[in-house]
C-alpha cells in the first residue's frame, strides 16, 4: 500500500489556483471539492474551473463531486481531464452506469460514502470501482474535526477490499492531520485528503511531508 496525499483545495487561495497548484509540487493529487449548494449546503466551483486547473497544473486531479446529480454530471469532469472523479452513494441514481463511464472516459472512478452510510451494501460495487472514499466529516465544509466514529468502517472497508484483491484504493477525507492521520493509516487508509492541514500550513510542501511520514510510520 503506498501513501498518497490529495491536497485539498478548498483551503486554497481560490483567486491564486494555478499559484496554489504549484505551490504543491509534492502532492500526489490535487483534491478539487465540487459542492452545489443541493447535495451539501455549500457551493464551490464546477467545470470551467477545473478545465482551467487542468491546464494551469501537471498534477492529476482527484475530483470529489458533491453534488445532487452525479449521473448527469461525471462523466464531463472525466471529459475535462480530471484523472479521477469520486461521486457520492447517496447521490447517485444509477452508480454503475455512471462508473462505468467515468472509466470508459479514461479517469479513475471512485465512490464516496458519508460518515453514516455503511459500507457493506456497496461489496458488490467495488469490482466497478477505483477508489473508495470515506467522509471522515459530513461534507460541505473544510476544517472540521475528524470523526473518530468512521474508522471502525476503514477496517472494515480495508477488510471488503482484501477480499477483493486489494486493488481498490481507500481515501479519507476531512480533518485528517498529522494528529489524526495515523489512525486512518493504521485502519487501512492508503489515500489521504488534506486542506487545512496543507493550506493552512505556513509550508505546504513540508506538512506534505510530515503527513506522508506519519502514515507511513503507522503503516511500517
Ligand atoms: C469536505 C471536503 C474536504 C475538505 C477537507 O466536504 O470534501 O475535502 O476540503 O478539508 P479539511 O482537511 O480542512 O477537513
Ligand atoms: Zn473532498
């Protein structure tokens, strides 16, 4: 299992994306939240600005929709060049079909389950499936305080993947730090989303660093 880190935008300076993309040059991922105002209580941004990422950036970009109609909208950010693009279980009204097409687009298809969504239901789903996401805080906002509660579902998460060969990812997201990711790395996370603990760092590329240390430390 390598350790990857998926800086999360959201943090950024929104007015400095292409400054705050390079500002990472150690990142894995750029993680871009796409919130609609529907799905959750906020609202970011959307296509225009992810094609425009797309090109102001060579780092791959890890798209989280959280959004009320992932089925009419994924496959245009896969279209857009994102190299993965997770929708939401709970939004999704034909997950398969729309997965499949994620792929069948050339991105990697992820799915991603709130904090009080189980995970067995979706066993079956993870042969259509790249990444797993597990929200570690309700989505809709950036810096809050991780949900101790989720990590009994990454064990069991990592257990279901196992099963299945191992070769989907497992992604957290939301107050992972270098006092939280441990944990998640300890319970089976290999792929870890980070916005206030890289952007709100005076030194990015370092916390980048640090957080990749620590996961690998609890790992080894
Ligand atoms: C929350 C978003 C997260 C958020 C994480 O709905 O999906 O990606 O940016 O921010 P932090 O790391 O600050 O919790
Ligand atoms: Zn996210």
């Amino acid at each position: 299992m390598a350790v990857q880190i998926s800086p999360s935008i959201l943090a950024a300076d929104f007015a400095r994306l292409a400054d705050e993309a390079a500002a990472v040059p150690n990142a894995d991922w750029l993680h871009v939240d796409v919130m609609d105002y529907h799905f959750v209580p906020n609202l970011t941004l959307g296509l225009p600005v992810v094609e425009a990422l797309r090109k102001a950036t060579d780092t791959p970009l890890d798209c989280h929709l959280m959004i009320a109609d992932p089925d009419r909208w994924a496959p245009q950010y896969a279209e857009a060049g994102a190299g993965s693009v997770t929708i939401h279980a709970e939004a999704a009204k034909a997950p398969i079909r729309t997965l499949r097409e994620i792929r069948s687009l050339g991105a990697r298809a992820g799915l991603a389950l709130n904090p009080a969504t189980p995970v067995e239901p979706y066993e079956d789903l993870l042969g259509e499936v790249d990444m797993l996401l597990l929200m570690t805080v309700e989505p809709g906002f950036g810096g809050q305080k991780f949900l101790d509660v989720v990590l009994p579902k990454v064990r069991r998460a990592r257990e279901l993947i196992g099963r299945h060969g191992g070769r989907v990812w497992l992604q957290v997201d939301g107050g992972v730090d270098t006092g939280t990711i441990e944990r998640c790395a300890e319970a089976g996370a290999d792929v870890f989303v980070a916005g206030s603990a890289v952007y709100g760092a005076s030194d990015p590329v370092a916390a980048i660093d640090e957080l990749r240390a620590a996961a690998n430390r609890a790992t080894s």
